[in-house]
C-alpha cells in the first residue's frame, strides 16, 4: 500500500473514532465530577475561576503537590463558555481525539496502516483508560501527551518533542517522571554516546525547566513539595519498609492481570516466546520492546516506593505500552488467522474487564472501569428521594466521593452536602460499594445493625441508605 493509501485509510479510521468520541461525550456530558477527578478538576478549577486567576498556589486543602494547569484549563473553558458539566465535559474532546490520531500513527509506524486501528481498539476497549476517557481527567491529558511524546521521536520531531514534554510536565509529577520515560527510551532506540546524551535531552529542556520551576517556587510559597505532614493525601505517601515489598509485588501483578488484562497478558506472553529467537530481526519489534521495558522500570518505582501509589490510573502509559507491544508481536509472529484471534480475544477479555467486581470489602478503583456509570443515576435517585423525605443533606453520613459540597461534582451553587461518616453518631448513613473508605467492620454494622430506609440498584453498584435502629 502506498504511503497515501495508507493515510486515506488511518483517516478514514480515525473519523470513524472521532464520531464515536462525539456519541460518547454527548451521553456522558451530564455526569458529575467524580473520584479523583473532583479535586484534580473541579476544586483546582473553582479556585482559579472564583478568583478569577489572581492567586497561583493553591491552598493547602486542594493541593496534592501537582502543577494545578489542568485545574487552570478547566477554569478558562469555563470563563470562555460558561462553568457547566457540559463545557467541562467537552474540553476533553481535543485530548480525547488526540489519542486517536496519534494511536493510529503510532500503530502504522510500529505495524502497518491495516493493523493501526487494532491498537486503538485495544485503548477503546480498556477498562482503565475509557473509564478516565469518560471522566473530566488530567489522566487524558497525560496519555495523550505520552502518545505525543511516542511519536515525536519516532517520526524524529523535535517539536513535537517539546510539546509533548512540556504538556507532560504540565500536567502532574508523574507526567515529569513520564518525561524522563520518554528521554531514556530515546537514548536506548538510537547508537549511545555523549553526544547522543546531550543532544537527545535538548528537546526535553523546556519540559525540565517548566518542572524545576514549579517545584522550586512551590517549596518557596508553601515549604513543601509532593505532600505534607498535615496533606489528606499524606497517607498515599507512607513509604514502603522492606517486609511490605512482597504484597506490594503480589499487589502489583493484580493491577497488571485486573480488568481482564490478564488476556492481555496471556497472548503478549505467547508473542515474546514466539519471537524469541529471531527478535532481533525485525527493528520495530525491538523498539517496542524497549518502550515497555523502559515504562515498566521507570514508571513502576513509585508503585513499590509508597505503599498506597497504587491507583490502576497511574500506571496508564504502562498499560499503553503494553497493548502497543502485543499488537506489535502478534503483527510479526503470528499468522493472520492468529493474530485475528489473539485480538478478538484481548478486546473481549478487556471490554468484559468492566464487569469485574469484587466483594464489598475489597477496595476497586470505580475510576478506572466503566462500571461505575450507574452511579450518577442512582446519585440522582438517592439525592431525590431525600428532599423528597425532608432529610437534610448534613444529617446523612458517607464517604468519598460522595462527600463534600454538591457543587465540587455537579457545578450547582448548593454549598451543602454529605457530612464524613461517624457510626457511633450519624442518624443516617448513606453507603455504596462504589465507597472504599468503610471499613470491614462498619460494613457489618451497617448491614447487621441499621435499617435500609431506601435501597437502589444498578448492576454492578448498588446504594443503600440506612437509618440507625431506634
């Protein structure tokens, strides 16, 4: 196929894409913020936009340490087309079309135009990126700027190498670790020498002056960098002692088999034994070998660094890497027939991910799997049920995400809100098992001891609210 077919063809590919995003949006722009993305989105974008971008830190309450851009971002959509869900929901269009054109590319670099769009129905089908796709999330940011970052230096862009740096660091502190990522896959895919060390880091100045910028100035203004003693998020940043490294490992490879990755896993695995004896024969094969190395390392360490790193999200440009090296190995080593099958297999295996569920007193990360879409519906039920039956929002107890002032999720001027839970006081509970934050033994309280005043289902989330037994 000439190099213009093969053009028209991932076009045609990603318009097709783009149509299907544009379905996506329109039927999720309703949806509350959510997880995470509450304070990574909603909070830091109140803040500027309240302040109409007068104050730069932000305060303690609010900052998790990152550079708060994408909370900026938010907040300029929002002071160009009005704060509303929907504006919010659409400023994710140009990142979430950006990974799919760049998806496409990056597929036909490392394959053929044929093969590209397979890689994108891998992302499609993941649980964890279109559970972030489907969010208002600076993790699509991140992908999509690794993505760039990706083909920038296959394509030998320069440009676009600092774009994407930039973006990266912009974005978070793993962004900034992702920049590194990008710079040593570089270094190790081209013939290594000084020269190469110090020419391969210039497009990545931009991306390192922007971080050590940040940082500095942040320890400046707040005395801290990352977290601090007083930080909600100090927890996350308990260092892992030596006796924990075996359950972080063994916690380490259920996030990489969670979420039908597992099928993922089981044909990589059959690609690298068949390619293990001519791999070296085929360039593209070890380039993309490489990349998943080099993102395996590097961007793994703050996994088994802090005991409670641990988030699905977090690990999204090894995630990426992954799905791209076993398309990579399947279009090599396998037949046509087989690759057709090993394929068919990932996606099912991964589009069922969102379907996995665990028991109520396991932890699941509802951010990254589709399965937590019944939630806003059943919110919504809940919410009219209890202005319904007089039940002031104040007086019911529960956990994240659902506490907090209405307006950090649904950008409503209702300041009120669901009250942190206290058993031994709350006369109502609100609980779900989209929750985390209850312990075993409040589950069994709740379950044994209170009554269920209203119950809501939605497969696989249910939400329950109970009253303390008189």
């Amino acid at each position: 196929m000439t190099s213009k077919k093969s053009e028209e063809t991932l076009r045609w590919w990603f318009w097709g894409y783009s149509g299907l995003i544009i379905v996506v949006l329109f039927l999720v722009q309703g949806n509350p913020f959510f997880w995470d993305t509450i304070q990574l989105g909603s909070k830091h974008a109140h803040f500027f936009y309240e302040n109409q971008f007068s104050k730069l830190w932000l305060p303690d309450l609010i900052d998790s340490g990152h550079p708060p851009v994408f909370g900026a971002y938010l907040a300029l959509c929002w002071s160009l087309f009005g704060k509303s869900l929907i504006v919010s929901h659409w400023a994710m269009l140009p990142f979430l079309l950006g990974v799919g054109w760049l998806a496409l590319k990056i597929g036909a670099y490392f394959t053929s135009a044929e093969t590209a769009p397979w890689f994108l129905a891998f992302l499609l089908a993941d649980p964890v990126w279109m559970g972030q796709a489907v969010l208002v999330s600076p993790d699509v940011c991140l992908v999509t700027f690794f993505l760039w970052g990706i083909w920038a230096i296959c394509s030998d862009s320069k440009w676009g190498r600092v774009v994407a740096g930039l973006g990266l660091a912009m974005i978070s502190t793993r962004g900034m670790m992702v920049v590194v990522a990008l710079y040593v896959f570089e270094l190790w895919r081209q013939s290594f020498s000084l020269k190469s060390l110090f020419l391969s880091a210039l497009p990545y100045v931009p991306a390192g002056l922007f971080a050590l910028a940040f940082l500095i100035g942040h320890y400046l203004a707040k005395g801290w960098i990352g977290y601090h003693a007083d930080s909600p998020w100090a927890p996350g940043f308990t260092q892992t002692v030596w006796a924990e490294v075996p359950k972080q490992m063994a916690l380490y490879a259920w996030r990489m088999l969670d979420f039908g990755r597992l099928f993922l896993w089981v044909v990589l695995l059959l690609v690298l034994w068949r390619g293990r004896k001519n791999w070296a024969a085929w360039p593209k094969w070890q380039e993309a070998i490489k990349l998943g190395v080099v993102c395996l390392c590097l961007l793994s360490i703050t996994f088994f660094a802090y005991k409670n790193l641990n988030n699905h999200r977090y690990l999204l440009p090894i995630f990426t890497s992954l799905s791209l090296l076993t398309i990579v190995g399947s279009h090599y080593f396998l037949s046509n027939k087989q690759r057709f099958w090993a394929y068919l297999i990932v996606i099912i295996g991964l589009a069922f991910g969102n379907l996995w569920v665990y028991p109520n007193k396991v932890s699941q990360a509802w951010d990254c799997t589709l399965g937590h879409l019944p939630h806003y519906q059943l919110r919504a039920e809940m919410l009219a049920y209890l202005a319904k039956a007089d039940i002031p929002l104040v007086e019911v107890g529960t956990a994240f995400p659902e506490r907090g002032p209405l307006k950090f999720k649904d950008l409503s001027n209702r300041t009120d809100g669901f009250k942190e839970k206290d058993l031994e006081k709350d006369t109502y509970i609100l609980y779900s098992n989209v929750m985390n934050d209850f312990s075993d033994a409040e589950i069994d309280a709740l379950f044994q001891e209170w009554g269920v005043v209203n119950r809501m289902d939605s497969y696989p989330l249910f939400m329950i609210l109970f009253e303390r037994k008189q």
